[in-house]
C-alpha cells in the first residue's frame, strides 16, 4: 500500500500523522510511506528522521495525496484539501462529522472511504485514538482557564489555588471522563475547589474513590447545572457522546448569570460544543467574550504542544494504520470490530448513525 502523511494545513496545527518509528514499521512490511517536506516539523521531527527510516519526501501535497492509497492525517481536511479527495482513497483521521456537514458532504460525494479516529472504539466502550488527545485537553483546558482569569488577560483576577486567609476559585467541569477527569486533576492540583457533573452515578463513584473528599461529585441535571455554571470561575465543558453532536447543556442565559471575567473553556467545540455561546477559535486568537465571560473555544487544544500530542496519538493510531496498510480497510474492519466503527463513509454511504442523526442525513448500516 501506498500511505501518505501530509503537512497539516489548519491554522496553528503543528501535529502530524505518523511518527519516524511509524515509517520503519511500514517500510519492513512492504510498504511505500510518502511524507511531505516539512510535515513534522511542528513536532520537531526533520525530514531526514523520516527519510532514514525509508520515507519518500515530496515537495508536493497535491502529488502526496493522488498517489496515496490512504492518507493519515491528525485533523479533518479543510478547504483547499477538498479537490484532493477521490473515490478510492482511505482517509484516517480525526474528522468531527457531526458538527461539519459541508465535509461530510465532500467525503460521500467524492466516496471516500473516511475511518475517524473519534469514533474507534472498543468493546468495553473506550475510545483509543481519542483518549490520549483528551487527556492532553483536559489538562490543557485548566491551564488555558486559569491564564485567561488573570486581569491583564481580561478576567476576574482569581488565582485558582488562592492563598492563606483568601479562599480558592471554584472550578466546575462538566462531564467526567476522560476529559473531564484530567481537568480535575489539573485544577486539584492548583488547590481549586473543584465540581464535577456527570449524569452517570457509576461514574461519579469512580471519580470520588479516586479523589475522596477531595472533589465535589453532583449528578447532572438542569437545575444542578444551572447552579454550578453560576458559581464557577471556571467552567469547563467535557461533555462527550462518541459520534454525535455535542449536548448544549449550558445556555446564554446561564452564561450571563455568571461572574463578570470568568472563563469558559469548551472542550467539546469539536463535537459543535456543549455551552450555547461557544463559537469555533483558533491559537492565534482564542477567546472572546459573551455577557462579561470570557470563552476559549479552541478545537485543536493539543496541537499547541505537538510534541508531545503527536507520539501520544501515534502511539494510539498506528496499530489501527497498520492493520489497515496489512490487510486492506475491508478486512481489517471485519476482523476488528473497533476499527469497523470508525468508518464514517463508505462508498458514497453515511454509515455512523450518530453522526446521521445529529446532521438529519441518511443512514446506511455498514455491511463489509
């Protein structure tokens, strides 16, 4: 098989698909690996890295992608990479359907065969692409939140952790998995006074045997919601159904009930976001304010340490790549049951039923 890594073009996205150690895997097994010129840059990996591990290195993208049987990517394809898409060609990815009709549109009409790293997943549930990449947001989203209540930034002026004789900020982190679980030990760990919401009670009992007292476990439902939202300097959305849409479970009105220069950080804007005021943001201009708070909305939070984000999602991905480059995507889907459901489109075919109902398309069960 033929696989490409290209240069991630979305603004401030440093990360990229596969890894040296990745190409020499390949490479040992037959295959020829075609990455970009500059593709790891962002994540400090030269191109001769590549190249010693039997990479071929292109000048072109447009080439990359045309002699690609798949293409392994970080994140969706944006605008310009849209004439490169083909019938055929196998793009793994994270692709966010649910909150992107016009790609969806794109991937079915072109019958590109799209596998979404989002919605992998295994038998017990988890979701083993995405897992590693919530873990670096969740911690991320307490670092952002607790920059942007700093004055000068344009918030309250709380330190989370406060100090003798001044109590801590009040962190509220909706959703507690994998997200939202490092989010609160981030926050605990600067000595916040920390709430989780989660409508599961197993979940909940998990989180307070992890952190005892610690941690203020509340079941969620609208009221307990609209309190949290209220009181918090900083709330932080981690709401996630794999696949679909992104609940809004905070509204404009619970936004405007909350402190002037409080922060909202809303992990979940990839899945369209969980907090109705959120809008998509960027790296390079990451927050605005809505009723006096201020919203970090950004949907690449790990690519501002690529780094670290790019071996944390190689390690996840490339077994996954591997068995699809050994096998072919059919067969690799038929005899991995977690890759299967990570086929978005197929042929032309819509086949996650989460990502259909969220967008009112059809659905079209996949049968390989």
């Amino acid at each position: 098989m033929i696989i490409g890594i290209p240069k991630e073009i979305k603004p401030d996205e440093y990360r990229v698909g596969i890894v040296p150690a990745g190409v020499r895997s390949l490479a040992l097994a037959g295959h020829t690996i075609l990455v970009e010129h500059s593709a790891g840059a962002g994540s400090g990996i030269a191109d001769d890295e590549y190249a010693a591990e039997g990479a071929e290195l292109l000048q072109s993208a447009e080439e990359l992608w045309r002699r690609s049987d798949m293409v392994i990517k970080v994140k969706e394809p944006v605008g310009p990479e849209y004439g490169y898409l083909r019938e055929g060609l196998i793009l793994y990815t994270f692709l966010h359907l649910a909150a992107d009709r016009q790609l969806t549109e794109a991937l079915l009409t072109k019958k590109v065969s799209a596998v979404a790293y989002e919605t992998v997943q295994e038998a017990d549930g988890s979701l083993p692409i995405l897992i590693p990449m919530s873990e670096i947001a969740g911690r991320m989203s307490v670092q952002a939140g607790a920059r942007y209540l700093e004055k000068p930034n344009g918030g309250s002026g709380v330190l989370l952790g406060g100090v003798p004789g001044v109590p801590p900020g009040k962190v509220a982190v909706l959703g507690g998995g994998i997200a939202g679980t490092n989010a609160v030990k981030m926050a605990l760990g600067l000595g916040a006074r920390v709430k989780v919401l989660d409508q599961s009670l197993a979940r909940l009992r998990t989180l307070d045997d992890i952190f005892g007292g610690a941690l203020e476990t509340v079941h969620a439902n609208p009221h307990t919601v609209r309190d949290a939202v209220a009181q918090a300097d900083l709330l932080i959305g981690a709401v996630l159904i794999p696949g679909a849409r992104a609940p809004r479970l905070v509204t404009r009105n619970m936004v405007a009930e909350m402190r002037k220069g409080s922060v909202i950080v809303d992990i979940s804007v990839d899945q369209g976001g969980c907090v109705e005021t959120t809008c998509p943001t960027t790296h390079h201009n990451p927050v605005y304010e809505v009723e006096g708070v201020i919203h970090y909305c950004v949907t690449n939070m790990p690519g501002a340490v690529p780094r670290t984000s790019t071996f944390a999602l190689t390690n996840a991905n490339f077994p996954y790549a591997f068995e699809i480059a050994q096998k072919g995507l059919t067969m690799a889907a038929r005899e991995n049951d977690a890759l299967k459901k990570g086929i978005n489109t197929i042929n032309g075919n819509l086949t996650c039923e989460k990502v259909a109902g969220s967008l009112d398309m059809l659905y079209t069960p996949l049968t390989i």
